[in-house]
C-alpha cells in the first residue's frame, strides 16, 4: 500500500479550515496528517484541537514564515512521499494517491503536481509553469502575456496535457523525502513566496524531473488568511529577490531591482 504523510501550515484559516480537514479526517491507512499552526489569533488553532489527535498537530507561538514551518512539519512525518498542501486547497487522498503513484513508477521523477482550479471550474493559470527568468518576469507583471507571449505561466491548452514541465502549483504537490532531505528542505530565507519555486529549481538541478498531472485536480481559493495585502507584496518582493540571487545571473538581479519599483 501506497502511503505519504500530508504536511498543512495554517495561519488564521478559520473559514476554511473545516472544508479542508473533512476528507483527511477517516481512518484511512494510505497518510498520515500534520499540521502545523504559525501562531494563529482566530479560531484556526481551537478548531484544529476539537477534530485531530494532539500528536497530529504542533503550534507555534508566532509566525515563523512558511518554509520555515513547511519543514517542521515534513519532519513530522517518516513515509517516503511528502504532500504539501495549502489550507484553502481542496483534495481528498484518491486525489493524491495518482500522483504517488507516478512518483513510485518513476525514479526519476522527484516532485508531481496537478491540475488546480477556482472555486468556479477555471483553470488556476499557475498550474504548470516555468521557472523565472527576468523576460518571463517581466512579461507576466506589465500583463503582456495577455497578448500571448509566454511568461511565467504556461497556457491552458498546455494545461490539458500531462507531461514534465520546469514547476508546478505550490498549493499542492509531492515530493520524495529523501530528496526533500537531499535538498535541506525549503529554504527558509524565503518569508513566504518562491519557496516552492527555489525547491523545484533545486530538484531540477540535482537532476530530478518535474511530473504535473492533469488529470487530477484539486480546487483552491487563494489568499484566505487573513494577512494584510500590502505585507504580502512586500514577502512576494522579497522572495522573488531572494530567488534571482540564487539562480539568476547579476545582470538581470541589477535590471529586477529596478523594475520592482515600477510594479
């Protein structure tokens, strides 16, 4: 039997927490559930009391950043395939269980994602993409992939076909343990966006490939805890310079900087 362990970072998801944990909730052998809370002033920590085993869960007193958290909850764990799941996305194990799949069929194949979509059906564009580069960046923030230039997100007819591809949704997907061991977990210089990007680069680099499913799907919100937009701009800021400065080269850090203060 295929078994993963299922690793959540809550921070003030009361509204949807509940959605969430009801398809994780049986006693079904295939994972096991960790959770961890990064200091949550809602309702998020009582609710995760009220419905889980209090060895499931560990809550930490403030906010330690996603990564930072991500990692102590793979460390939770002990089966052979991480899944990393947002609060607000929504998949049940027979969901996962494909994409397990895949990864076992595979050795190759390090890390698999899927398909992810809005609340009404439409494809999330970030289901499959590519890795960053200063063009790609630049075309998805002035919005000329509107016009059909291929930026960072990939299009959805790409979407409608499985295959490998450089990254997929980071709201969802799996990965080996002992390559997210390999790799030292998430990078946790990252304060909340393109940690999953930096792990997908790196899983890439240490000569894995990237397996994205279409034919599985999960739904998911988007931006349900409750932190204030302009403190995320500043993290997504923050985390694509971090990523530049790791993978790209200098030049197109210098001209990033500088574009950032435009966008």
């Amino acid at each position: 039997m295929l078994q993963w362990d299922l690793v959540t970072i809550t921070y003030q998801n009361q509204s949807t927490l509940n959605r969430f944990l009801a398809p994780w909730l049986s006693d079904d052998q295939r994972f096991c559930l960790w959770v961890v809370d990064n200091g949550s002033k809602d309702t998020t920590v009582a609710q995760l009391k009220a419905q889980l085993k209090n060895t499931q869960y560990e809550f930490n007193a403030d906010n330690r950043g996603y990564a930072s958290a991500a990692n102590q909850g793979a460390s939770m764990g002990y089966f052979d395939y991480i899944v990393f799941i947002n609060p607000d996305c929504f998949a049940g194990p027979d969901d996962i269980e494909p994409m397990v799949e895949y990864l076992r069929d595979n050795p190759q194949t390090g890390l698999a994602g899927c398909r992810v979509l809005n609340e009404d059906g439409h494809l999330q564009p970030a289901s499959c993409r590519r890795l960053p580069t200063f063009w790609r960046v630049f075309i998805h923030m002035s919005g000329l992939y509107r016009l059909g230039l291929p930026g960072i997100n990939k299009s959805a007819h790409n979407a409608e076909t499985s295959g490998y591809v450089e990254a997929v949704n980071g709201a969802l997907f799996v990965v080996r343990r002992d390559l997210f061991e390999q790799l030292g977990g998430f990078d946790t210089d990252f304060p909340l966006h393109f940690e999953d990007l930096d792990l997908m680069r790196r899983c890439l680099n240490a000569g894995y490939r990237i397996h994205y499913q279409a034919d599985v799907r999960a739904t998911h919100l988007k931006g349900q805890s409750s932190t204030r937009s302009d403190l995320i701009k500043q993290w997504k800021k923050q985390g694509i310079q971090r990523y530049f400065s790791k993978h790209r080269p200098r030049w197109e850090q210098w001209i990033l900087n500088r574009l950032l203060v435009l966008f």
